[in-house]
C-alpha cells in the first residue's frame, strides 16, 4: 500500500510499504478515506527527529471503513464506518476506567517512561505505523473505534479522531466560570475549536491571539475578540485591557513547544537536529528545553486564581519555568493529551444533527490525495495558502 514516511528533518515521502495485517485477536484493519493533518505532526516534521527512524508511517487522525476485524472485536464489523481516536487505549485497565485513556496501563509505553502509544508518533509513543495511508492496523480495537453514521461527508465525523476531544478537553481543563471568560492562545485548528467550544458551551467572552492574518479571521467572524501579537506593543495589556484589568479567569494554550518569539529554545531545537541521534535523544531526554513564549503569555495574562489549560504538546525536561509568578498568581495548571474516548458521548450528539454547532463542515480548508501529502505538509507548516487543516483522501 501507499503510506506518508518520515525520512529526516522537513522530508516526508510517499512509498510503498507492506500492506498491514491482523496480528493479535485484539486487531482490525481498516481502510482509510480521510486522515488529518496535525500541528502535531509539524513537531515530527522539525524538532523531534531523533525520536523517528527512516520509513515510519505518520498520521493520527485517521476514518475509514473496517475490512477486518481479530476474533476478540465485537463492537464492529467489516463494513462499519469508524473514526479512529489517535491514542490507543484498552479499555477495561485502571487509567482507562478513570477516563485516562492516554494513560493506558495497557499500551503505556514502560521502555520510555512514557503514557499510552499514539499512532504515528515516535518511539516514546510506541512507534505504531500511523494512519496516513492506505490501510491501517488498529491495535484494541475491541475498544477504541468510534462507530459513526453512514450518509454525511467524513468531515463531519473525522474530527472525533483529535481535535474535537482535544479542544473539548482544554474547555473542560480550563473550568471557565459560568459566563466567564476565556483567552484562547494560538488559533490553529485546536484553538479554533476551543474557542467555538467555550461559546457552545456558554463562555462570557472569547479572546483569541495568534499572529497568521487569516487564522484571526477565521476566529473574528463567529464571534472571537481577536488579537494579533504581532501588532500590539504589549499582549498582557492588550488582553488586561479586554477583560476589566483583571485578565481572563482561564487560558488555553494551543500553541506548544514551536511558539513563535523564543530564541533559546529555537536553537536548542536546531542543534538537536545536526546532532546525531542517539546524543540528540539523550540531551532531550535530560536537557531539552521549549519554546516556552505561548505558556509564558498564558501565565502573565491570566487573572490571579485562574487556570491554565495546556493542549499545545509540550516535551523539554529543562524548561525555565516563571515559578513567582506561577506560585505568586495561585494558579492551576492542567494539561495532557487529550483522553480521546472520555469525550465522545457529549460531542457525538453535535456532529449528527441538521445545525453542525461546532462548524465541523467547512473546518478543513484543503482535500489533497496521499500522494500529495508531501507537499501539503510544506504548505501546512509555513501556513501559505490558507492552509488551516489538510485532509488527505488515501
Ligand atoms: N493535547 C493533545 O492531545 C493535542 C492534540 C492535537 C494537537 N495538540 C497540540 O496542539 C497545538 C496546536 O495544534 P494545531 O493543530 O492547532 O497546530 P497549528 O500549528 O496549526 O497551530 C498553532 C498556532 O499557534 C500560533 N502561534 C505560534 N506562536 C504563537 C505565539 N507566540 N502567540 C500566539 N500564537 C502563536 C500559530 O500561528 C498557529 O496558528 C500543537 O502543539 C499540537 O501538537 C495537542
Ligand atoms: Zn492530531
Ligand atoms: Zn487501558
């Protein structure tokens, strides 16, 4: 089959790969019709190479029609329409029966020291072949495709698989007060969504700060009190100003590791990728630092006794962190990937009816075939074209 590979820093192939098969009981396999695109694969795509090798399958966005399924998968058949959450979770262990599916103790990954795997997302995260191809192997699938309508465009149903729980998650993290207000940092595809989530479910007012032109525009024209960072003299002013002096009772920050206005951690990040890997892996598992800019902002512009709420993807061990402030603010941080599966039975209900109140149709701005994915992620990355969400259609 066809499948997107990593092969080194900003370079993604489309090759052939062997076609995936049922391994474990637990397994199925689907077809891929739609797959997205991801601010989470930009840090593959630059910064985390030296936790990839040649040839993995990225992608972890994936919906699709099941082909197959192993003797333990009953909830689906072949044929069922399925949207693939991008953590992969068991179901019945501890972590998952807390709602902590991205702390499956199941699939967490003991080697790394790190939580669940995810799907096409480094050896920290189990090295899964991803779901930007042809076909994928769906490991627990006994529990974790969401089965979804026949009829509708996937566009209606493909953002179950991240950026609807992940913005659902960072609603929920960031406890707005009833009516209260919300600043949104980074208004790409999860940003966005956060901000028509907090109004759906009833935030006073929305704040929304990037600094891509069209990116602001999307988010003013339903309703986001937009600013642009890049032209105002001082972010915490600009947003005091909106928000009685005070600051806004929460923050998400949807931006992460690659904010823009960082310096030190942008060469920190430049100097992994020249280094060979296995030094590179061994310095950013003990030393590497973030572009901490985006979760600075949200420190300084949040009112005292606010909460920050953390969906942009995070991965230095030595970050400076303003712990005064922090501490000085009484703040609350919450943060993680977002627990996909605990989030489908309150948004599923809004995907299916006449209204789309989250404008999940019209959300993804380019359909592009897999064999144009390596191209499309240049554009995605340098945000040309009015790239916002790319889906490729394998
Ligand atoms: N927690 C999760 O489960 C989860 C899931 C999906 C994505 N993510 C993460 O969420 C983040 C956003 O994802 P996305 O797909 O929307 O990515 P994206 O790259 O399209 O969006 C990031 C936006 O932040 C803006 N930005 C950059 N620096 C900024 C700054 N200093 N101030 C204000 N805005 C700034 C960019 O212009 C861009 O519009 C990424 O870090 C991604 O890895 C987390
Ligand atoms: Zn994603
Ligand atoms: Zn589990």
């Amino acid at each position: 089959m066809k499948a997107l590979t990593w092969h080194g820093r900003r370079d993604v192939r489309v090759d052939d790969v062997p076609d995936p098969r049922i391994e474990q009981p637990t397994d199925a396999i689907i077809r891929v019709t739609s797959s997205g695109l991801c601010g989470s694969d930009l840090h593959l795509y630059e910064v985390l190479g030296p936790f990839l090798d040649a040839g993995d399958v990225l992608g972890h966005e994936p919906m699709g029609i099941v082909e197959e399924v192993g003797a333990e998968v009953g909830h689906i058949r072949p044929g069922d329409r399925v949207v693939i959450p991008f953590n992969i979770s068991c179901g019945h262990c501890f972590m998952c029966d807390h709602g902590l599916q991205t702390q499956c103790e199941t699939t967490q990954v003991r080697e790394e020291g790190m939580g669940a795997a995810l799907f096409g997302y480094t050896r920290l995260y189990g090295q899964v072949p991803g779901g930007q191809a042809e076909y994928l192997r769906v490991p627990q699938a006994q529990y974790g495709p969401i089965k979804v309508p026949q009829g509708p465009d996937d566009d209606r149903f493909l953002f179950l698989s991240d950026v609807l729980p992940t913005a659902w998650q960072a609603v929920q993290y960031a406890e707005i007060p009833d009516g209260g207000s919300v600043a949104v940092i980074g208004l790409g595809p999860i940003g966005e969504m956060a901000t028509r989530i907090a109004q759906h479910l009833g935030a006073g007012q929305v704040i929304g700060l990037d600094l891509v032109p069209e990116r602001l525009a999307r988010s003013g024209a339903h309703g986001v009190h937009t600013i642009d960072v890049s032209a105002v003299d001082s972010v915490p002013e600009a947003v005091r100003e909106l928000s009685n002096g005070r600051g806004p009772d929460a923050v998400i920050d949807a931006v992460g590791m690659e904010a823009h206005g960082a310096p030190g951690g942008k060469l920190a990040h430049t100097l992994a990728g020249l280094m060979p890997d296995a030094i590179t892996r061994k310095v950013m598992e003990t030393a590497g630092v973030d572009r901490l800019s985006a979760f600075s902002t949200a420190v300084e512009i949040v009112r005292r006794g606010g909460t920050i709420s953390l969906s942009g993807v995070y991965g230095g061990t030595a970050d400076p962190l303003n712990m005064l402030q922090i501490f000085d603010k009484q703040l609350t941080l919450r943060m993680g990937q977002a627990n996909v599966k605990r989030w489908i039975d309150d948004i599923l209900p809004l995907l299916t009816g006449p209204d789309d109140p989250l404008g999940v149709e019209g959300f993804a701005t380019h359909h592009v075939p897999l064999t144009e994915a390596p191209a499309a992620y240049e554009t995605f990355q340098k945000k040309e074209d009015g790239a916002f969400k790319v889906v490729f259609k394998p």
